[in-house]
C-alpha cells in the first residue's frame, strides 16, 4: 500500500517532471521512499548519501527495525514536522526520506552556481579581487571569512509566497544600534509578495522609493565593502540568487565616493574627491548655466567669447534650451543603447553617436559646436557615478536646472540649487538624515566618505550610526 505522504506528493507536484520518487524496501515490511527535485539535487549526493545506504541496508538486514537517522549521512540533515516543511526542503535541494509517517531531509544540492567572480562594476586597482555571486552561502562565506567575530549576527528570513526566498540580515551585535535592526526586521516581516528575485526589489519594498530619485540603500557586489560597513554600524542584507548585497542606511556621500578609496594614501586621493564632487554639481548644471548665460546674462561673458558664441550660433534654428534638450535626449538614447547592446557592438554605437552624428548635426547646423562640448562634459562628469540610481537622480536633477535657468537665468541657477538642498535634505534613510555628514555635520563621518583621513588617526565611528562601542582603534 503506497504511503499517504507519497500519495498527497503526487498529487501536488502534478505536471513537475523533475520529481524523482524512488522506493526501497529495507525488509519485507518496511518501505523507504527517497523524494527529490533531479534538476536542483545532485545525483552524485544522492546516490553517495541515501541510496546505497539504504540499498547495503536492505541487503544485509533481515526484518530487523533500522534508525535511518543515524546510518544516513549527509553535511546538514532536517527532522521534517509537517507536510509543509517537506514541501519546503524538496524545493530547495533537499532529498526527503520518508519512512512510514516520519520524514527526514538531507541537503544534496547540486552545484548549479558560478564560481567567485571579480568584481564589475565596482572594480579597483587595489584592495580584493572577489565578488560576490548568486549562492547565498558562498555571499554569507565571504563575509564571514572577513568578520570572525560571533558577534556577527544572521537572521534569516523567507520571502515571497511563490519563492521563497532566502533573506539574511547581518549585523554586529555589539555595533549596530538596535533600534534601526527592529526597524528593519519589522519592514520585512512585513513583506507580502509573490516573489523576491533580486536584492533591488526587496530594497525597494524596505525603503520609500516614491517622490524620491536619489538613492536610499547601497547595492554593492564587494564582500570587503560590507564588512567596513558593517564595522561601521550599518546592516547588510543577503538575497539568495543575488550578487549583490543591500548596506543601509546610506547616504549622500556614500555615493559621491566609492569604498575602493579606502585602499589609498589620504593625501592622493582627497583631491579625487574633491574632483568627484565638483563633477556630481557639474554634471547637474552645465548645461543650464550655458543656457542662462547666452539667454540672460550675457553681460557675465567676455566680449570676445560672447562673439564667439554668437558666431557658432549662427544659422542655429533652434533656441539654446531647445538645442540642449534635443542633445541630452539624443546622449542618454546612446547611453542606453550601450547598456543593452552587447560588448562587442559598444564602439560601433559609440562612433556612430559620437563622431558620424554629433559631426554631422553640426554641419547640418542643427547644433552648435559649442553645444556639442557642453553636452561631452556634462556626460563626461556623470559617467564617474556608476550606480543607476544616482545616474537618473542626476538627470532628472539636469533638467529642473535647465528649465529654470531657461525662465530666470543666473537666479533660477540659485533656484534650482535651493531646491536641490530642500529635495536631499528631506530625505531619510531608515530615520537618518541623508545629507549626512553636512547636515548634522559629523567630523567621523566626514572623513570616511567626502574626504579621508590617515587610517592610524580613524579612530571612533560615527555617533548617528551607533551610540555603543564608539572606539575602534586605538590611539596611536
């Protein structure tokens, strides 16, 4: 008679073809089922672990009553309460043995990851070459192998009613302030969605991601950068299939400056991000500064480059805040293309863009060639930023500065910057104010992100992360 448990299997997992339900009988009255998903387990495990276990048990016992917990082995094993872990444990690389009424899985995943890779889009010329992947262990491992502390605390969580998804959140105990933990804990217990397939979509449901453009949680594939942020205090979330980890909470500059400076001499690379920073307002404003001074305030400009505009400018049927538009429009259709494109199509479409079109509207006199040069650096300055998130940020940013500098000249500039400072300074990141270290201002801080201090005088962390354990090295 065909065990009920078998029986309801069956049933369920209907049209699943990957369902292996192999039996074995240990006596005359005693059947062993071995339950696994073929696709996702190793055959290897699953014959090295259960079966010839099993098939050496049933020929050499005779009706005698045999602990299967105990002959079988397996690197991690799971007593199985009820119909719905087991449900669980077979979808997620587990083979299930069920004897009777009782259940027991053994983890025989199969090696279905890619193997550590080098960083992508985050690379350095110092510091570690790895990077995460799509495993969570092999992410959880990295981390670990960075951080051997048991202070370093996981808690786990699955999410999506189809997923099921493995989520972890990291923290140092005696680190991370708990009440920013509680919080998050909380968000993602309050989750209810049908699937989570990468770390970006579980970001956006923890964080309010409307009416804000910039930023709110850092996406990183660096192991190394999740464990400085986490001995900063900061908490670190872990998606199963995702290469890339959440840090929270962040903040302005965390995204002005990458965390690879932290492998340079301070003196080297301060005045890096100083260029950084003036290329994040830059690429916000050049082309509304061209256009308020050649509409508005031409008085600003020198005769003779006045002149010159002018010259350039001539047979141009298009007003300057027109030309600007049709250009930024025409850049970001190049940008895109390259994203999508595969590797080897890059340079054709940078050619075509660059040299064929933008030589070609010029000698059409649709644009002027000063244009031209304005549109090249402002993109020349955004493409330092490589966070997506920061790259939209910044374009909607362009065109608020374009569009009052269109109707006010110099004084919609000084508009423009007064919204930009109301815009970022109302914004929160899990109850921290994102125009941190400026406002409030915090010497720490300041020194691990706009700027850098030598690593011997980087001594305490920073009081709005954590108010506990301060000291994080000592006085030299």
């Amino acid at each position: 008679m065909k065990n009920k448990l078998i029986k309801r299997l069956q049933k369920e997992f209907i049209n699943v073809p990957d369902l292996v339900i192999k039996q074995i009988k240990l006596s005359l009255i005693d059947t062993v089922y071995v339950v696994y998903l073929e696709t996702i387990c190793s055959s290897d495990r699953v014959n090295d672990y259960i079966l010839k276990n099993l098939t050496n048990i049933s020929r050499n016992t005779k009706n005698k009553i045999i602990n299967t917990d105990s002959i079988l082995p397996g690197p991690n094993t799971k007593k199985i309460n009820n119909y719905d872990e087991m449900e669980f444990y077979i979808n997620n690389g587990f083979a299930v043995i069920i004897r009777n009424t009782t259940a027991l899985a053994i983890e025989v995943k199969g090696d279905i990851n890619r193997s550590i890779p080098t960083p992508d889009s985050e690379p350095a010329i110092n510091g570690p070459k790895d990077a995460f992947n799509e495993n969570y262990q092999v992410n959880l491992g990295l981390i670990k192998r960075r951080i051997k502390s048991n202070t370093l605390k996981t808690d786990e969580f699955y999410l999506g009613r189809k997923t099921n998804t493995k989520v972890g959140l990291l923290y140092i105990d005696d680190i991370a302030e708990n009440e920013i933990v509680e919080n998050i804990k909380e968000k993602i217990e309050k989750i209810d969605i049908d699937g989570i397939l990468d770390s970006s979509t579980l970001g956006q449901l923890i964080c309010k991601e409307d009416k804000v453009h910039f930023p709110t949680y850092i996406l990183t594939e660096r192991p190394d950068n999740v464990a400085r942020a986490l001995l900063e205090g900061k908490i670190a979330l872990l998606v199963d299939t995702s290469p890339f980890v959440i840090v929270i909470p962040a903040f302005f500059a965390d995204f002005i400056n990458p965390g690879v400076d932290y492998y340079n001499k301070s003196n080297n690379i301060n005045f890096l991000k100083i260029v950084r920073l003036a290329c994040f307002f830059l690429s916000m404003t050049v082309p509304a500064i061209y256009i308020a001074l050649v509409n508005y305030n031409q008085e600003t400009i020198p005769t003779p480059l006045l002149v010159s505009f002018a010259i350039q400018r001539d047979g141009v049927p298009f007003p300057a805040i027109v030309e600007a538009v049709i250009m930024l429009f025409v850049c970001e259709m190049l940008r895109e293309s390259d994203l999508r494109f595969p590797n080897s199509y890059g340079s054709a479409i940078s050619i075509l863009g660059a040299l064929v079109l933008g030589d070609a509207a010029v000698s059409a006199g649709i644009v002027s060639p000063i244009m031209i040069i304005v549109i090249a650096l402002t993109f020349m300055a955004s493409l330092i930023f490589t966070e997506a998130e920061v790259s939209s940020a910044l374009r909607f940013m362009r065109f608020v500065f374009i569009i009052l500098a269109s109707f006010y000249g110099i004084l919609g500039l000084v508009f423009g910057f007064l919204f930009f400072l109301i815009k970022i300074n109302d914004i929160k990141s899990f109850g921290k104010p994102y125009f941190y270290p400026i406002m409030p201002f915090d010497k720490n801080y300041l020194f691990k992100s706009l700027l850098k201090k030598p690593t011997r005088k980087d001594t305490k962390r920073s009081s709005l992360l954590t108010e506990k354990n301060i000291i994080k090295q000592g006085e030299n």
